[in-house]
C-alpha cells in the first residue's frame, strides 16, 4: 500500500490547527485501515515524528505498535527545531538494507525524499524485493526530474525486482517524473493512462505502485478510507519465483 498520510490531518485544512485528540482519532484510523486490508508492506510521506504541529505524536512509533506491521523505517527528510517529519516503509516481515535519503534544498522548498528497504518474500528460495518509498516535489516538473534521477542512480544496480511506491505529485504523461523511472528502471504501473484521482484537490493522479517486469500486478485498488487528503492505494503483486 502507499499512503500519504497528510502529518495526521486527515480530511482537515492543517494539521496545525488539528487538536491532539483529532491527529490521534487520525492515527487510528491509519493503523485501522493498514489492518483491514490485510497490507504486508506499506510505503508511506509526510510521516512526522515529534512535531510542534502534530502537537508531538511520533507516527511510525504509534503505527508501529497498532497496525499488525511492527517492523519500521523512517526518514527524517525534514529535520529541524520542533519540525521532524518524511517518508516511511511500515511491515509485517523484518527488512535489511534501509537506506534514507533526502533530495538536495531548494529555496523555499521544504525538503522531501524517499526510504528504501530489502524484504525477504520467499526464505526458502531466498527472494527478495526491494521497495521505496517516495516523495517527490510538488511545484516544479524539473525538480521532480532531477528527484526521479537520485532515485535511479540509488536503485539501478538492485539484482532483484523493485517497487518503488509514494506520493509523486505528477501524472503520467510525457517528460514526467513517471515517465522518467518507468522507461530508465524498466518499470510497469497498472493502467497509467485510466483517469482516476488519487488527491482530492482537483481529483488529481499523482499517488503511484510502479513495479519491475518480474513483478505482476494482481490487483489494484483505490481505497477511500479519508485517513487523509490523498487516497490509499492497494495492490496485491505476484512475484513468480
């Protein structure tokens, strides 16, 4: 599953001026819907940790300890006084190999990045995935370009198939982001062209599941749960050992 979960607002204006029993009522609801769908992997952004805004809630920690998936990995791709948050990888099966990674500053511009882990999927064939989670930009196409190429540069000498999931604030279309890791990493996505929304804002596509050609594509939902401004999205992939 990938998931922006909006630092805990859910369908609200600003986390900032969310009460504390609000974000939590949020979190909960996280946790409830990473549940019920029964996800084994989950690729999520804007997690916060301790946050003036999120009137101190540590996400991965409370999401950690609710949601089945006790195996955590976060990145502080904003890390400063009072304001901590990024991207996340959340499991029910142990991972290796995590890696963090925050694209460079840009002015005015808070940072975004991605996290990576290797998951074991089979321990008796000993196949492995490995998955990223990502934020990209959400103002300007060649930042986004730029972002999509540290990713490649990360993932390229990977031997076993790659996921790569998370909030890439563009659609699929020529020149994007999508297009760019799709065609460099050999990627395949689940009907890109079909005209569904993702962000409620505009009803726009700009949350993504892209997956190596070893990978199939069993499945794939849009789950409006409104855990947050953006939507879950479930996929159900078939790796064929």
């Amino acid at each position: 599953m990938t998931l922006n979960i909006g630092h805990g607002r859910g369908t609200g204006v600003h986390q900032l001026i969310q009460t504390r029993t609000k974000i939590m009522e949020n979190a909960e609801k996280i946790a409830e819907t990473i549940k019920q769908n029964h996800i084994d992997i989950s690729a999520l952004q804007e997690v916060d940790g301790f946050s003036i805004w999120n009137k101190g809630i540590d996400f991965i920690e409370f999401l950690a300890k609710n949601s089945g998936c006790p195996h955590g990995i976060w990145s502080k791709n904003v890390d400063g006084p009072g304001l901590r948050y990024g991207t996340a990888l959340l499991s029910d099966i142990p991972y290796s190999q995590a890696v963090s990674y925050t694209f460079k500053a840009r002015p005015f511009i808070l940072p975004k990045g991605f996290t990576t882990g290797l998951f074991c999927v089979s321990k008796e064939e000993e196949n492995y995935i490995y998955v990223v989670s990502v934020h990209l930009a959400p103002l300007f196409p060649f930042i986004r370009k730029r972002q999509a190429e540290a990713i490649i540069e990360t993932v390229k000498d990977i031997k076993c198939p790659i996921v790569i999931a998370g909030d890439f604030n563009c659609g699929y279309k020529k020149g994007s982001a999508i297009k760019l890791l799709e065609e460099k990493l050999n990627l395949k996505l689940w009907e890109p062209e079909l005209p569904v929304g993702t962000f409620r804002t505009g009803k726009r596509r700009i949350d993504w599941i892209m997956i190596s050609q070893e990978l199939d594509f069993e499945d794939y939902q849009i789950i409006d749960d409104r855990v947050s401004d953006h939507s879950a999205i479930k996929a159900i992939i078939r790796y064929y050992f």
